[in-house]
C-alpha cells in the first residue's frame, strides 16, 4: 500500500516516529512533543509601562533585577514580588500629592515645604546656632541672650 501520510523537517520539538506493520498492513505514528525545544521556537512578547513591544523565546524567559531601592524576588510558581528596600538612597523628594507636604533632598540640604512640620511632642536635638533673621535659636543662645 502506498503512504497516505508523510512527515518530513528537522522540527525537533515535534517527532514522528514511524512504525510500518507489514503483517496487517498499516503504519502506526507515534508522535512526541519535546516541551524545552518547542520553547527555544515560541516568542514571549513583553512590555514595560506600555512601552514598545520586545520579545524573547520562551526558554530565555524573564530576569527580573535588583532596582535602586527595590529587591525583585521570584518563587518556584512564578510568582514575582518586588520589595522596597529599607534604606533608600538617591530620593530626590517625597510627598503624598502635589499640593501637600514634600520632602526634598538635595546635596547636604533637606527642605520640607508645603505643610507644617510637627514633632509629636519629641525634641529636635543638636541646632546650630541662629544667625539670620528667620533662623531658629537654641537653648544655649536663648539663656546667652539673658
């Protein structure tokens, strides 16, 4: 009988084994899936912030890093987190919106502006002394001042 079926290609995430039976007169195909083959052959599209589209195979998948002030984790269900670490560095401000307080820092100057600074009762410890106008005094300079 002739072949009604033929499979050719260097595929290899995809086999055909071909198993002819002479004695009853058919041919048998098992075919087999080789899941890490097929992945180096599957894009995985991917973007950032709505960005422009890039892709890598699916056997390359993800690498998630480190940020400046993140730590990226990743568990064995793929599950990704990232943390914000406990001691940022490069901040240049901090606020809750744009009409509130906000912290900024820039070189060795930090500025509060948009609200009111309150201590809860605590001291603020170690003031250098007061020289302008709209500076503040500390104790010392106060009893000096006597």
């Amino acid at each position: 009988a002739r072949e009604a079926v033929t499979v050719t290609g260097d595929n290899k995430a995809i086999t055909v084994d071909v198993q002819p039976n002479a004695t009853n007169h058919t041919t048998n195909y098992q075919v087999n899936f080789n899941g890490k083959e097929a992945a180096k052959q599957i894009p995985l599209t991917y973007k950032e912030n709505g960005g422009n589209a890039r892709t890598v195979m699916l056997s390359e998948g993800l690498d998630f890093s480190n940020g400046v002030n993140t730590t990226a984790h990743t568990d064995a269900n793929g599950k990704v987190s990232f943390d914000v670490k406990g001691d940022l560095t490069n901040i240049t401000s901090i606020s809750n919106n744009s009409n509130g307080p906000k912290v900024s820092f820039g070189g060795d100057t930090v500025n509060i502006t948009g609200g009111n600074l309150n201590m809860g009762g605590n001291k603020i410890t170690n003031v250098q002394k007061g020289t302008n106008d709209t500076d503040a005094v500390n104790v010392k300079q106060l009893k000096d001042s006597r």
